[in-house]
C-alpha cells in the first residue's frame, strides 16, 4: 500500500516545517522552512553544539556595540543551521528576517540582504534561499524591492485574502497562509464543531489558492500551521505545505486513500481581482478581527523567541 505521505507528494510539494536538522534528513522534503520558534529550539538541542559554538567564536572575535554583536551571532545562527539544510533538501531553505522589523521596510531589505550575502559567503546561492517576512504592509513592501533584486521571498503569517492579494501585486514568490491558527481564533470566539470540510483555516487557505489560480496568479501558495493531518488532507494539491515533523510521520504511516482537494481546473467562484493601495489595505485588515489578532500575536510571539535567543547568544559570548 502507498502512504498517504507518498499520495501528497504526488500533486503537492512537500516542505518541512522544522529547523531540526536530523528530522530533515529522516524525512527528505522538497523544501525546508524554519522561524525563530524553530531556531531558537535548535539552538538548545545539544546535537548542534557545534553549530552554536562556531558561531560564538566568531561572534567574539569581533568588534562593536554588544547589541550589534549578538544581532549578528544570531544571524550567523539563522544562516549556519540553512546553509545545513540547503545541503540536504534539493529545493529552497526558508530564513526569517527578524519580527521586530515588521514594521520597517528599510531595515528589513538590509537585513535580507545581509542573510543572502552570508549564504552567499558560503556557497549557498540565493536561488536555493527564500527570506520570510511577514505579511504587513511594511514587510510587503520589503519583499516587492527585494523581489526585483532577484532575492525571493516567503511572506509569512498570512491569515487573509487582503494579504494574500497585496503580496500577489508586490510579486512575491511564496506566501504562506496559515490554517491552524485562523482555527485556533475561531475555536476560542466559540465557533465550530468544525471538521476538516468546515475548518475555517483550510477554507481560507481554499479561498486564497482559488483568488489566485482564478487571476493567473504566479506567486506559490503553501499552506502551513497545521493542527492536525485531516487539515492537510483538506488541501491535496495546494502547490505547497509545509508541515511538522510530527504530522509527516503520521502521515507516512497511514495508507489510506488521499484524494486531490485543490486543483488550478476547478476555482469556480473565486473572489474578484482586488486593488490595494496602503490606505485599502491597512482597512480591509482592520475591519477582519481575526486576521488582525493573529498577525500582531504572532509577531508578538516570533519578537518573543527572537529576544530569548538574543539572550541566549548574550550570555554564551561572555
């Protein structure tokens, strides 16, 4: 019997959603993505010590203010555990800006520049890299100059059709809606029974892959944050989904049927093609309760980890 891991390879590229480096050779995905949850959980795996203690080492011997300094022992944290993973998986490596620049475009595009010239440094070109931002208008704007300086992006943190329509106009490669955490809202306002038919975040992610395929819409749509494989199951054959270590092992234990959900042949009813200028988007965004909740938590959350990791990485230099 073929696993239902097996069937979803078949129309879906399949990405891992994890900075564990072991748990990606195990699971040979197309693609890998990692965050700075993800990161800063590597970081204390003893398994990659000697990942950190490069990095330490060459953080102290250098120079400058000490903020500065452990801003960039992190970065060379984030780029030593992708340039790890770009030499196993065949496709790209996903590497986050920092979440406290969500809301500064400019600094945001020195960053990513910064990542991509270190990968680069290390013989990881900038076609096997896609920087994550996240979806507000700031970082859409980041990544609209990045993408026309050839450098890709991921726009991350993507819980509505606004943001899904603003990054296609920007040009951005990827986007990655989320599906778990739109269920998570709705579960706590006091919606649902839901089941994977009526799950409110793999019918937003429905709704997006629909918008775009309806308007011929390059930009890739992968599906992430996922609470459970019946919301995967839900979105056979979105171009892409990134999924946790967890739920691609239970998947590839499982062999039943898989049978395709999304299709470019099939997006009847598909929303209108949308315009959207910065005043437009910042009040679509507003007037959708969830979608602006989650956003700022999940920033809120990502600025978290990156703050521990930084503390982290101060207290190991010395």
């Amino acid at each position: 019997m073929t696993s239902k891991l097996a069937r979803l390879r078949d129309m879906t590229v399949v990405v891992a959603d994890t900075g564990d480096i072991e748990a990606v050779r195990r699971l040979a995905p197309q693609d890998c993505t990692t965050n700075p949850t993800l990161l800063f959980k590597a970081v204390k795996d003893p398994a990659y010590a000697h990942i950190v203690e490069e990095a330490l080492g060459w953080g102290r011997a250098q120079g400058g203010p000490r903020a500065a300094l452990v801003a960039a022992v992190c970065d060379r944290l984030a780029v030593s555990f992708g340039t790890e993973l770009a030499g196993i998986v065949p496709g790209r490596v996903s590497t986050e800006v920092d979440a406290d620049l969500s809301f500064d475009t400019r600094a945001s595009v020195e960053k990513a520049r910064a990542l991509i010239a270190d990968y680069a440094a290390r013989g990881v070109p900038r076609e096997k890299v896609l920087i994550k931002l996240a979806a507000t208008w700031e970082g859409i704007r980041a990544a609209e100059i990045l993408q026309g300086e050839g450098i890709d992006c991921n726009l991350t943190l993507v819980f509505s059709l606004v943001q899904a329509a603003a990054c296609a106009d920007a040009g951005v490669f990827l986007i990655s809606p989320f599906v778990g955490r739109i269920l998570d809202w709705h579960v706590k306002a006091g919606g649902g029974p839901y089941d994977a038919e009526t799950d409110p975040g793999v019918l937003s992610v429905r709704r997006i892959y629909a918008y775009y395929k309806a308007h011929g819409i390059g930009t890739v749509v992968m599906g992430a944050s996922f609470r459970n494989a019946g919301e995967i199951e839900a979105l056979a054959g979105c171009d892409r989904l990134t999924i946790s270590p967890a739920l691609l092992e239970a998947l590839a234990a499982d062999e039943g049927d898989l049978p395709r959900r999304l299709s470019p042949d099939t997006v009847a009813g598909a929303p209108a093609r949308m315009s959207l200028d910065e005043r437009a988007f910042r009040l679509a965004l507003v007037e959708d309760a969830m979608a602006t909740e989650k956003l700022a938590e999940g920033i809120r959350g990502f600025v978290a980890d990156v703050r521990s990791l930084r503390a982290l990485v101060d207290g190991a230099l010395g």
